[in-house]
C-alpha cells in the first residue's frame, strides 16, 4: 500500500489532491492520502476542509503547529502504508505519469527522490522574483547531476521511502522552525548506507514567497544549521565547511563585523530587480557568523 502525506499549512491543497487522487485510481496498487493541517490560518482551513469527505483521503487539523519535522513523523505514524510518498503542499503535479513513475521504482530498501522544478517563465510580480531565482538556479537539478551527490542533494518535497527505513531515521523533532531538517536526514540515510534513486520526477514548486518571506525563513534555517551545529550533530554542508576555513585560518574575528555593517546593502540588493546569488550567499554567511560566535 502507498501512503501520500502532505503537511498542510496556509495553502490550497484542493487541486494537488485531486489530481493525486485521480492518478491513484489509476495506479493498480492500494492507496491513501494524508493531509494534515498544523496551523493554517482560518481561510485555509476552510477551503481544505473539501478533503474529508473524499474516499481514500484523511483530512486532520492539529491542535497545534508541530513544525515541519514533528508533523512528517506524526504523519508516517498515521500511515498504514507499506510505502510512504511525503509531498510539499505547495506543489503542483507536471503531468499525469507523476505517480506511475514512482510506482514502476517502487524498492523495499531505498528511497526514491524526485526533485523540484519551478515554471520556466519568472513570476508576474516582483517580489517573488526572488525565490523563483534562487529556486531556478540552484535546487531545479536534474537526476544525473543530483546522482553525483546523492545524499546532498536530497530535499523532503517529493521523496519515496520504505515506511520500515524511515521508521529506523526519522525526522529530527527538535527543529521546530524552517531550514535543514532535510540535510540531517540526508546524512542519517548516508550512515545507515540506505540508497537513494534520484529520478526525474519533479514536482513544481508553486508556493512562492516574497522576498521579506524567504529571507526570514533563511534566517530560520541558518539559526537550525548553528543550533545542529553547536549540539555536536555530525552535519555537513558547504556552509559549515567554509566556516570551518575561515575559523582555521583566524578570518572570522576579521570578516563578521564587515559583513555584519554590510548586510542592510546585501538586504537592499537582495530585494532589488537584479539580484545576485553570490551575494546571498555571503548573507547567510554572515548570519552563520553571528549565530555561533554569539556562543
């Protein structure tokens, strides 16, 4: 049996889960879908509400926002699935072979990982530019070049795995805001030598933010990254790596104070008709600089 779990909050589910449950039917293999709420506001709820009373879907608002950890491991545990396909609710499916594809690769020891792509045309307002850049340019990968690091270039939008592996990793629940839930579990599948079949399976990436949005969330993830950092996790990103560098070598007493007077311009950039991806990535340094040297 497949189990699709979707963690909903503040978005129109209504569309994917009916094209999920259309392709299902079609599937020639047991199914259900999961979508629970954890927080939306009001207006959303209301709209997602529609899902209950559909046949093969379980609809649940939680009592309160678990984060997007906690709320995939409720989420498998609520399954009943022998497989279990964790999808973003702020996707959109790119055709009707979406789930057959994943269902012809369907292994009991691996994990299936289809990527992310956005829409090819850059978004109508400007101030979701931003994300559509960032999002084009660095986490639309095809396989063949994800295969290359295969553990690293991992994301939970739109993977498949074994309800049994899962249950021996899981989702870390003390990062309880936005940012690397995703990088940990990479790395416990590449401990445990659990493989993973990158295909070229994207699901569209429709819920762009404004840039104020992303940056914050961006700042989430780098305060999770110093938080995983400082409790001894084993993580490795390329990020900590260049931090690790620049600590060997005495440059970080030197540079934090001039990124730090520097970022308000980086912000302006950011937000500005032609921004540069270099730059944000001496943002998030800069942020990554202030988070651990303030312990």
């Amino acid at each position: 049996m497949l189990s699709i779990l979707i963690p909903v909050y503040n978005y129109d589910i209504r569309s994917l889960v009916h094209e999920l449950r259309r392709q299902c039917s079609t599937s020639g293999t047991e199914w259900e879908i999961l979508c629970f709420d954890d927080g939306s506001a009001p207006g959303w709820k209301e709209k997602n509400r529609e899902m209950a009373g559909l046949p093969g879907v379980r609809y649940r608002e939680l009592p309160e926002n678990l984060g997007r950890a906690r709320i995939r491991n409720l989420l498998a545990d609520e399954a009943r699935g022998d497989y279990l396909l964790f999808l973003d609710c702020d996707s959109e499916v790119p055709d009707g072979a979406y789930l057959k594809r994943y269902v012809e690769q369907l292994r009991p020891d691996g994990m299936l990982y289809g990527g992310r792509s956005y829409q090819a045309c850059r978004p109508d307002d400007p101030a979701m530019y931003f994300h559509w850049l960032y999002g084009s340019r660095r986490e639309a990968v095809p396989a063949v070049v994800r295969r290359l690091q295969p553990y690293r270039s991992f994301m939970t939008n739109n993977f498949l795995i074994p309800r049994a592996v899962f249950q021996q990793i899981r989702f870390d629940g003390r990062l309880l805001q936005y940012g690397h839930e995703d990088t940990l579990f990479g790395m416990e599948l590449e401990k445990r030598k659990v493989s993973i079949l990158h295909l070229d399976n994207p699901l569209i990436h429709a819920g762009l933010e404004p840039v104020d949005m992303f940056l914050a969330k961006t700042r989430q993830g780098i305060q999770n990254l110093a938080f995983l950092y400082r409790s001894g996790s084993d993580i490795d990103t390329r990020l900590l790596r260049f931090y690790e560098w620049l600590k060997g070598w005495g440059g970080v007493a030197f540079l934090r104070p001039w990124l730090r007077f520097c970022r308000p311009a980086m912000v302006r950039q950011l937000k500005s008709r032609r921004p540069s991806l270099r730059l944000f990535d001496l943002y998030k340094l800069s942020l990554l600089l202030d988070e651990l040297q303030a312990f």
